[in-house]
C-alpha cells in the first residue's frame, strides 16, 4: 500500500473513464461511493455509472495536473488539480477543477469511495 500504488490505481481510473469502461469503474468504486460534482450536484455509484453507460456524459482528455498524496493505514487521500473535457447535452465542457478523492484499500486493491471537485478559480 504506497502512493505509487495509488497513483497507479487513480491513473488506471483515468482510463477507464475516457473508455467508459462502466464494468471496469464498478469494480473499483466502493458501493457506497459519492460524486460530488463541481457543481454541487452529487450522486451515489448507480446514478454515475448509469449515465457513462447510457452516453448522458462522455469524457475524454483527462489528466491530473498536480497532486498530494498521502496514505493513513489502509485510506488513501489525494488532493491535487485536475482537467478534463465533459461531454453532455451536446456540448463540451471543459474542466479546471481542483479536488478530493478518498480511496480505501480492501479486498487487496485501492477502490475509490469518495471524489469532491471544485472549479479552480486561481
């Protein structure tokens, strides 16, 4: 369980979403996962992966810009910037967020429970 680990896992994550590759993300997502949108709208793991699958939202050109990240037992927490390109309604979005995403270490793999974003007003 190192940073390594979790970055390897957080970057595999990436992937999966640019591919939406919905079967792939359910299985790293706790099941009590939440998503809060820079927006403030959150949802739980079903709704998010509903609307990747469906093609609702798509995303492409993901990275994460910068990061800190730290390892308390068997939770893992990284903070860091973020950009990506969204997908929805016939548009594409840009964007600039910083965030927060908690990771936990079960089962033998990093699953993700929590990620918070906000917009990078810097």
């Amino acid at each position: 369980m190192t940073t390594e680990e979790l970055l390897r896992a957080d970057d595999h994550r990436y992937a999966m979403i640019m591919a939406s590759d919905v079967a792939a993300l359910d299985a790293i997502l706790t099941d009590d996962f939440t998503y809060t949108h820079n927006t403030g709208f959150i949802e739980g793991k079903a709704a998010y992966l509903a609307r990747i699958a469906d093609g609702t939202v798509r995303y492409s050109d993901g990275e994460r810009v910068s990061h800190d990240t730290r390892i308390h037992s068997t939770t893992g927490i990284m903070t860091g910037h973020m950009r990506m390109k969204v997908h929805a309604r016939d548009q594409v979005f840009q964007l600039d967020n910083l965030f927060l995403a908690a990771w936990v270490y079960e089962d033998d793999i990093w699953r993700l429970a929590a990620w918070a974003s906000t917009a990078n007003r810097s």
